[in-house]
C-alpha cells in the first residue's frame, strides 16, 4: 500500500508524518514502512527508532538505512528518512445533481475512478466533501465557511450558484505530485461522474484567489 | 567512443610477484598510452615499466581492465577511490585494500586478505576468495568499515574479522572464523557458514542460509520471520547470485551473542537449515 501525505509546510510534514507514523503504522500487525518518493529528506525511522528501547539496530542496504526495531509480533522495518518535495493540494470540482441521493452516486463513480490513478489522493474521508467552503467569513476568526452559494437551503438566501434543478452538491477534492497529475485525475473524475442525475459540474475557484494554480475544466475535458 | 585502457600480461612477465598499488583507472586517467607504458610499477630500485610487463591497448579513463595471470600482483586496486578496475584472472593478496569507492571486478579467484580494511566501494570476486577477507589492516583496531564485497565462491578462514559497517555476500560456504570480533555490518552466506563463526562479536548480524552450527555463545532466541532480509535478497539477485529456493519462505532462527562480549549480534538461520 501506498500513501501520499501533503501538509502546508515541510516542518509541519515532518511532524505529521511522524507522529501519524508512530500512531498508525508502528502499532499495526506485519507492517513496515519505506520512502517512496525521492526528494528533501525528513525524519521517519530515525526518531521512531528510539521506541527499540536501544534494541534497535539500523542496516545500510543500498545506500538507504533502515531500521529495525524489536515489536511483539516480530520486528518492525521503517526507511530512515522519507522523501519531501512539492505538491499540488486542492484541486476541486463540484458535482450538482438533482438530489443529494444521485450527486452521491456520481460522486462514488468519481471517486472509484480517481484512486485508480497514480500520484493523486482524494484527502478526505471517502474522497467526497459536502461542506465545501468559500474563503472568509462574517467572522473574523474563520479564514473559510460554508460555500452558501452552493447550500441548498440557503437558495433565496443568498445570491446562489445552484440551478433549478439542482438538490445537492458533493466536492471532490485532489491532492497530487504535480499539476500535471492532478488535471489528469480532474478529467477521469469530471467524466466518470457524469451521468444520470446530474445536473451540472462546476468548481470551486475561490474568485482566483486561492493558490497558484488555475484548473479549467472546459479546456481539460476537450 | 573509445575502447577501455586494457592491459595484457606478458608471457614473459608470468609468475612475476610485484606491489602493484597504484595501478588504478583514476592514477592512469589523463595519460597518453605512451606515458602509461612508460610509467614504473611496484617498488624498489629497478622498477620494470607497463609496458615491460603488459601490451597496453585502449585509452586511459575512468575504466581499467587488467588480464592474466596477476596470482603475483600484491595490492591491485589498493586505496582506489573511484572507476572500475577489472582483473580478468587470479588476483593476488590483497587486492582492494583500503579501497573506498569504485567498483573492483575479479573474474576469477582472489588471494588471501582481499578488501583488508575496506571503507567504501563495491569488491566483487567472481571465483573464490582466500583467508582473512575484508581484514583489519595490520594494525588496526577495525576490519571492513563501510562498502560491499561480494564473492560467488567460497572464503577462507577468518573472513570479515572485526568487521565495522557494510555488507559481505558469500556465494557458497564460509572457512571457520568467519566474523570474530565483528562490530556491526552484515555477513550473509548462502552456503554453509564455518564453524567458530562470531566469536567475541558485538553486534551485527550473519546469514546462513545453508546452515551453520553457532557456538555456545550464542543463545537461540527462536524463530521468526525477519522482513529485513527480503531487502538483501533483493540486491543479492540483482547482483546476479541465486539465493537457495527457500530463503524467502523460511522462517528463521535466531541466536544471539556473542554472550562473552556485549551479546547484541546475531545469526540468522533458516529453519531446517541447521
């Protein structure tokens, strides 16, 4: 199994990874863990080593260490250090259905056909999102809340972006290695999720304020 | 594209026993053939020259390719750093001493203490390899420190002694004395592992994967699956060696020790093996 994990810095990634190393993996039955990207070097064995309790032992196998440290069920086998570079995260596009029921479905076609790919990651629970955002709030507090030009419920309450017909919308989010990556994956998802029920497919841009890089779905789908 | 500098021996220069330190691919590198030829080997008063000992073809560079009979030549590829030297033939002692980077080839056997106080690089022996492999240099407290050796035939006697960091892969057995005094590093044998093999070890861990019969100072802490190996076995067969059909799927037996001295080595041996 591979696992792509993407943080809004290369410190705060490093912690993560750690910790989320130490927590999830670690404690897992048979598992061991390795660097699968080449890139900035960051902790992964080499402080999780510490848990060995000085039984651990380290082995240089073509120029990488790993170390090994003693567990119940044997040893757990972890790369010293992983690979950091930089990615693409937030690559979105909303699914409009005339239900809730029916825009989940697209979703789910979405979903399945995106994680096929290579270098891309659906970051949230289930790859699908229902509370998507805007940028700011009435609150000063809030950096983001409720995309309530897409809410249902708040159709004659705010100026809307839902069509008539429209009853529910899911987002489904992408983070990948690269643009190029996550364009690809847009297209598969924008296609597989269209079909019966769908009333339109559109994405969250923010007003173009939000990140560096534009993704029109027009252009990516012809 | 020019052709690899290769020098022949001399019929007339078989048998011939020389200190062959220096005759590396990064000393030659920038000379004319000519220079090459003229250049003095071994050491002493009355040095014969190259060209006196070898017919010299191709152009100086990052390759070095040696042929013949060198069972005489002492310390080819000594301290070499970077290139490839390959011996096409029997090596003499010491072959690769102190080397610390490059890639020395033997296609053939090699002599007593090849790879003495090794620190970096890739020592490949094709044939087998004689006493003391991957020594300590006289004198010094440590064997091998950093770089792999790997041998497709057997070893002799005392291989790996205090042995500090790296790999070793043996092909087929291991002499008696294998590793004493080891410090840390790898030692894997894909034949039968000699007897005596770890005594007064630290730590660091031997593979027998045709079995061995660990001395007493070794305590059997059972058996069980080491994920670890499969990433060497990886290399092993990238490298072109075939690992017995059951080093993957065993599970294996693992004694540690050396008790006498701090305990924290072990040797690995697959089940049924023993």
């Amino acid at each position: 199994m591979s696992v792509l994990l993407f943080a809004v810095s290369g410190k705060e990634l490093a912690r993560q990874v750690e910790r989320r190393v130490g927590q999830c993996v670690l404690t897992a039955p048979t598992s061991a863990v390795f660097s699968g990207i080449e890139g900035e070097p960051i902790s992964l064995g080499k402080n999780l080593r510490f848990f060995g309790d000085g039984y651990q032992n380290s082995k240089v196998i073509g120029g990488r260490r790993y170390w090994r440290i003693p567990v119940m069920d044997g040893e757990f086998l972890v790369e010293d250090r992983a690979g950091v570079r930089k990615g693409v995260a937030g690559g979105n596009f909303l699914i409009l259905g005339e239900t809730a029921g029916a825009a989940l479905i697209a979703a789910e076609r979405a979903v399945e056909a995106i994680q096929a790919l290579p270098g891309v990651i659906l970051p949230f629970p289930g790859g699908i999102v229902r509370s998507g955002s805007k940028v700011g709030s009435k609150y000063k507090k809030m950096i983001a809340s409720t995309n309530s030009a897409y809410c249902p419920t708040l159709r004659r309450s705010v100026t809307t972006a839902l069509p008539e017909e429209a009853g529910g919308v899911y987002e489904i989010v992408i983070d990948g290695l690269g643009l190029a990556e996550v364009e690809r994956a847009t297209a598969v998802g924008v296609r597989a999720a269209c079909g019966p029920g769908v009333v339109r497919i559109s994405a969250g841009n923010y007003g173009g304020k939000l990140g560096k890089h534009l993704i029109r779905l027009r252009p990516l789908l012809q | 594209m020019s052709a690899p500098l290769r020098l022949k021996l001399r019929p007339k220069a078989d048998g011939i026993a020389i200190d062959a330190e220096g005759l590396l691919p990064e000393r030659l590198a920038g000379l004319s053939r000519g220079e090459v030829e003229r250049l003095p080997i071994g050491t002493g008063g009355g040095r014969p020259l190259l060209g006196d000992l070898f017919a010299v073809s191709g152009d100086p560079g990052e390759s070095l390719d040696l042929e013949g009979d060198l069972s005489g030549f002492a310390r080819l590829g000594a301290g070499m750093t970077r290139g490839r030297l390959t011996l096409v033939g029997p090596a003499g002692p010491c072959a690769g001493s102190g080397m610390c980077g490059g890639e020395l080839c033997i296609e053939g056997p090699a002599s007593d203490r090849a790879g003495e106080g090794m620190r970096g690089g890739l020592l490949r022996i094709r044939g087998d390899a004689g006493d003391q492999l991957a020594s300590p240099l006289p004198g010094h407290p440590h064997g091998m420190n950093r770089g792999a050796i790997i041998v497709e035939g057997s070893v002799g006697t005392m291989s790996a002694t205090r042995m500090r960091r790296g790999t070793i892969v043996i092909g087929r057995d291991a002499a008696p004395g294998a590793a004493c005094g080891m410090l840390s590093g790898t030692l894997i044998v894909l034949g039968r592992l000699g007897e005596g093999a770890g005594a007064l070890m630290r730590r660091g861990t031997l593979v027998a994967l045709g079995g061995a019969r660990p001395l007493p100072v070794f305590l059997d802490a059972g058996a069980c699956r080491h994920p670890f190996l499969e990433l060497y076995y990886r290399q092993i067969e990238a490298a072109g060696l075939a690992l017995p059909p059951t080093a993957r799927a065993a599970r294996y037996r693992r004694h540690v020790g050396d008790i006498s001295d701090l305990g924290q080595g072990e040797i690995l041996i697959p089940e049924g093996a023993e």
